[in-house]
C-alpha cells in the first residue's frame, strides 16, 4: 500500500512541482525585458549611443553613417531582451566596447524595446 502511495503522490505532487520550475525561470526570461528602467536606458542612449544613432523614438529614417535607428532595431522580429543583452556584451568592430554593467545593460535594452510599435 505504501509503494502504491508513492506513486500516486510522485504523479500529482512531485512531477508537477519539478516541471513548473523550468516554466517559471522561461517565463522569467520571457518578461526579463522589464528587468531594466526605460528612463535610464533612454539617458544611457543619449550619452553613448547618440553620436552614431538615432535614439529618440520621433526619428524612425535612417542615419547618414547608415547605422539602423533604435526605432529599426526595436522593430526587428529578431530583437528580444536576450538578443540585446548579448549584442551589448559582445565587442564589435564597427561599435565602441562601452563596457556597460549588467543594470545598464539592462535598462539600454528595456529602452530599445520600448521603442517597438505595437
């Protein structure tokens, strides 16, 4: 009777709680855009984006230096918060190595998302 008890309680208790862990720590990443604050992100644009993008969200044309205004980038399908957060982590040729922390990371990608027309 014991063994039989087991069972039934690793199907209706334990199984469940052990599939809602990954659920949970997804739909984290899922809304992980939030994790940042738009207003600093947009401040931390105006500092050390600007001189190469366009970063307010009234400007949606193209730059002279040809690189995508933050508009363009939030309207990617390809942008998410984790596509941003490794964009911003990795050095890039044509990009200067700003060495952001993770919370400027953060808000300058909530920022960036933001800007998406729904």
């Amino acid at each position: 009777m014991t063994r039989r008890w087991s069972k039934l309680f690793l199907a209706r208790t334990a199984i469940p709680l052990l599939m809602a862990v990954p659920l949970a720590a997804w739909t984290h990443d899922a809304n992980a855009q939030q994790d940042g604050d738009v207003a600093a992100g947009r401040k931390l644009a105006e500092t050390w984006c600007s001189s190469c993008h366009v970063v307010g969200p009234s400007t949606v044309h193209g730059t002279s230096n040809g690189v995508p205004t933050f508009v363009a980038v939030a309207g990617m399908k390809a942008t998410t918060a984790m596509s941003l957060r490794v964009f911003l982590q990795t050095p890039h040729a044509q990009m200067p190595d700003l060495h952001l922390s993770r919370n400027e990371i953060d808000d300058l990608a909530t920022y960036i998302l933001s800007l998406r027309r729904r």
